[in-house]
C-alpha cells in the first residue's frame, strides 16, 4: 500500500498519522478507533472520494461513520510519488497531478467520436473485455465506460488497488443466518452494506468452493445443495451454523480468501476486522499465516490491513516477521527457517507496520502510535502484551499485600 493517512477530529481519532505497508495492524482497547482507520483505509481503497459530485455522507453512512464528522475534521491520504487526496470540513481537494486525471474521467466521452479517440487508459480497458472489443460499437463502448471505467481511472490516479475487499466482525452471523441471507437480502432488511457486501461476496465462492481443508482446525468445508457443511475427521457432516463459534467465524472468511486469491492478474487490499474471533491462540497462529499467504505474499502486489484485540496476532506477526530476518543471513539458514515457517508466510519488517490505537483523552502525546523497533523492524517486546503487564502490576501489588500466614507452635 505504501500510503500515508491523516486523520484529525474526526469520530474517536482526533489526531493521528498512519504509514500503511504491506502488512499493517492496530490494536488497542475497545473505543480507541482501530475500525475508524481501518475504514478510512476501505473508502479510499475502494475509491470513495475520487471523483466529483461524490456523495460524501452517503461513503461515510455505508461504513457508519457518518456521525463522526466534526465542524473542522481532516481526513489526507497521500502517497510516495507525492498525490494527495483530503476532505477538509466536507470539502474534497486533490493535488493538481489527481485533480488532470478526475477531469480526464469526468469528461472520458467528450471528443470521442470513433474508437480511434478512445485514450490509451480506455483501451486498456477495451483489452480486458472478454468479448473481441470489435463486436461494440462505439455507444455500447461508452456505456460499459461509464459503468467500468473508474477502475481503471481509480488505478491512474491513486495507484490504488482495483479492488478492496472489508471484513466486518460481524461475521459470524454469516454461518448463524445460514440459509435465511438469499431471503435477507431479498427483502432489504437494514444490516450494515460492509456486512452484506461480505455475505453476497462469500455466497459468490461459495458456489466457486465445492470443498476446502481448514487443517489447523480439525474440519474440511463442503458446498452441498446452495449450502455450506463442515465435515468433522471426514466422517460426520454437520451445517455449518451448528458448529463451533471459533469455525462459523473463520470458515467464511477463509471459504471467500481461498475464492480471491485465485485472481493473480489484479491487486487487491484485504481488511480484517478481529480475525481471532472465538479462536484458541496457537489457531490464531495458524489463521495468520494463512491471511499473509493469501492476502500479502512478498512477492505479490496485494496487501493486507488487520484490527485485533489479541496480543497472540501480534505475537504472531511478529514470528513472521522474524523469520524473514533470520532467512537473510544464508540460504542455509533460510531453508531450515522455512521449515519452521514456510517462505510463503514470511513477513518483510521493511513492508510491515503496526499501531498502538488508545481510546480519545490518553496521557500519552500520541493516541495512535507506531509500536515497531526502528533498529529490528519488529514490534517492541514490550508492547506484545500491554494488558498483561497491567495485570501482572496488580498481581504483584496484591502479593505484596498478602499478609503471612500465622503458624502454630506444637508442644508437647
């Protein structure tokens, strides 16, 4: 991702900057606004305030977010080769380079009077059609534009991925609400757009996805008859909503990843929200080494944003990190490391961030802060698990007020 963030005033956050890399996190307690700036990052991933005439509230409202505008909030995004992008009090500037190429789109048609004055972006597009682009004529070419072709500007202006894919918490009535979703969405019940935007990507792989092995867990997953199943040890199916907590959460997430990850030729940005959900620590592990695999490989171009709770992600990420580390010392050393941890879930601590989010009013100077070791790129040993430092303060607090037991003499 690569980008800069700047948030001012604006719901929970009222002053933070964010670097995003291949591989970001924030933790941090309930209220601190980890969600808030995860979903900043979703708008602009999926190119909310690019273009004019933009329906801001609309944006905000989708990720319900929209109440958290203040008379003088600051949302900047920016990033390396120096285009920007901020919304100051509602308004919407860009740089001079982004607000040519939002012209260009604006005005895409105007001028074009054979397929000869298509410009090279819209050719492009023309290339990825899956019928010969010879068989439109020019109207239905302009029309597929006017329905498609912000992609490919959003791709030109931003150097953003094409395509930003949101992981709600809420999740896990996707497995609960089993077969009631078609229904559900049929009749426009009011549930959060992230969430039923997740649900209809993951009834789409669902329907990809005949079967997928889930082995950190015990349990494969079927598609059997327009519903999902989980196979326990391969011998007794049971509906997926009568499972486990720990796999009617991850099992969607992983059924829709295992569908994404199979399109190589386009990038894409992954945003997590509390992938730990009702998992045991060493699954949580597990579960992490599997969204860097799917969603930020080294050497892929997609990139991946998580919010967590859990000190065991940290801990986790971190382990990847390492790895990396240590596999750059010989080739020797990298294939024994890679036994430990395959190559495909090492993390570069070059591409990866991660922040400390607290909740608004903190005595600190800074309430979202980089809790990465600039010397080791990996995250401060003492920032893995902040509450269990608080608790173990109290702990020895009250060994040290324990009073020593009386003893009774015997005579005889």
């Amino acid at each position: 991702m690569n980008e800069q963030l700047v948030v001012k005033n604006f719901g929970p956050i009222k002053d933070a900057t964010v670097d995003f890399k291949r591989v970001t996190v924030f933790i941090g307690p309930t209220g601190g606004g980890k969600s808030t700036l995860a979903k900043l990052a979703a708008i602009f991933g999926d190119g909310g305030p690019f273009v004019d005439n933009v329906d801001l509230s609309g944006i905000l409202v989708k990720y319900g977010i929209d109440n958290y505008r203040e008379n003088d909030y600051l949302i900047r995004l920016s990033n390396q080769s120096g285009k920007t992008i901020q919304i100051l009090g509602d308004i919407i500037s860009y740089d001079s380079q982004t607000l040519s190429h939002i012209e260009t789109y604006n005005n895409y048609d105007s001028g074009v009077n054979t397929k000869n004055d298509l410009i090279p972006d819209v050719q492009g597009f023309l290339d990825t059609l899956s019928t010969n682009d010879a068989t439109y004529t020019l109207e239905e070419i302009k029309a597929l534009l006017k329905q498609y072709s912000r992609q490919f500007y959003l791709k030109a202006i931003f150097e953003s991925a094409l395509y930003t894919h949101y992981v709600p918490a809420e999740r896990l009535l996707v497995s609960t609400l089993n077969l009631s979703w078609p229904s559900l969405i049929q009749a426009k019940i009011d549930l959060p757009k992230p969430l039923l935007d997740f649900v209809k990507a993951y009834l789409k792989a669902g329907s990809v996805i005949d079967m997928l092995d889930i082995p950190f867990l015990g349990v494969q997953y079927e598609h059997i008859n327009e519903r999902g199943y989980i196979s326990l040890n391969k011998q007794r199916s049971l509906p997926i909503n009568e499972t486990a907590s720990g796999i009617q959460s991850v099992t969607p997430l992983l059924v829709l990843l295992e569908h994404l990850s199979r399109n190589t030729e386009q990038a894409q940005s992954f945003i997590i929200e509390e992938p730990e959900l009702n998992l045991f620590p060493t699954a949580q592990f597990e579960l992490v080494k599997i969204l860097v695999d799917k969603c930020a490989r080294i050497e892929g171009q997609n990139d991946l944003v998580l919010t967590t709770h859990s000190p065991y992600v940290l801990t986790a990420l971190n382990l990847l990190c390492y790895a990396f580390r240590i596999a750059q010392q010989d080739e020797a050393t990298a294939k024994k490391v890679a036994q430990l941890i395959p190559r495909h879930c090492w993390i570069d601590p070059e591409q990866f961030a991660a922040y400390y989010v607290d909740r608004p009013g903190t005595k600190r100077k800074q309430q979202v802060r980089s809790i990465i070791n600039r010397k080791t790129g990996l995250i401060e040993e003492n920032e893995l698990d902040i509450a269990s430092d608080e608790l173990s303060a109290i702990f020895d607090k009250l060994v040290r007020l324990r009073k020593p037991a009386k003893t009774t003499v015997r005579t005889k």
